[in-house]
C-alpha cells in the first residue's frame, strides 16, 4: 500500500518536504493502487469474474493500452530520476527491489 501525505506528520518528515510534484506522483499511485484493490475484491464475486466477459478481447486490448501508458510513465520518471542524480542510478526504494511484488527477480 501506498502512504498518503500525512497532514500530521512532523516537521524532519519526508511529507513536509514534498512538492506539488511529489504530491501529483503519490496521487496518481495511490488511485491506481486502489483501484487494483476494488477491482480484486470486485472480481471474486463469480458473475464479475473475467472469465464471464463477453468481451475479453477488448478488455485485453484496453488493459494492453493503459499498460503501455503506464510503462511509458515509469520509463519517463526513470529517466529524469537518472538525470538528477549525479553518480548514476539510484539505489531501489523500500521494498522496491528488482522484480519486487511479482514473483520474479
């Protein structure tokens, strides 16, 4: 899960030094986190079950897009995060190591 930006946090926290960036990049995380989170809880309900689409092409081929966008952001953030940092790329964040998540790395 995702943390918000605490409004409570204290004043030596990571939140009180973020910028209007950083808070439009944890936004967009956060919703995209979320929905994953209601569309499994959706899905285990059997009539929602992708199996029973009557389009399951389609929904592939729109997922496939959104997927593409996605990676196209996350190539996009790597490549600016690899310009600001002056000794080359930054180590992984917590819990983000290679393949982190996915049963692979």
């Amino acid at each position: 899960m995702i943390a918000r930006r605490d409004p409570q946090a204290g004043r030596d926290s990571l939140a009180d030094r973020d910028s209007p960036a950083d808070d439009c990049a944890l936004d967009l995380l956060c919703d995209l986190d979320e929905s994953l989170w209601i569309y499994d809880d959706a899905r285990r309900a059997d009539p929602n079950a992708f199996r029973n689409a009557t389009r399951q092409s389609d929904h592939v081929d729109e997922l496939r897009r959104v997927l593409y966008r996605l990676h196209h952001t996350l190539v996009e953030w790597e490549a600016e995060t690899l310009s600001a940092c002056p000794r080359g790329r930054p180590g992984p964040g917590p819990g983000l190591g290679r393949g982190a998540g996915f049963g692979f790395g």
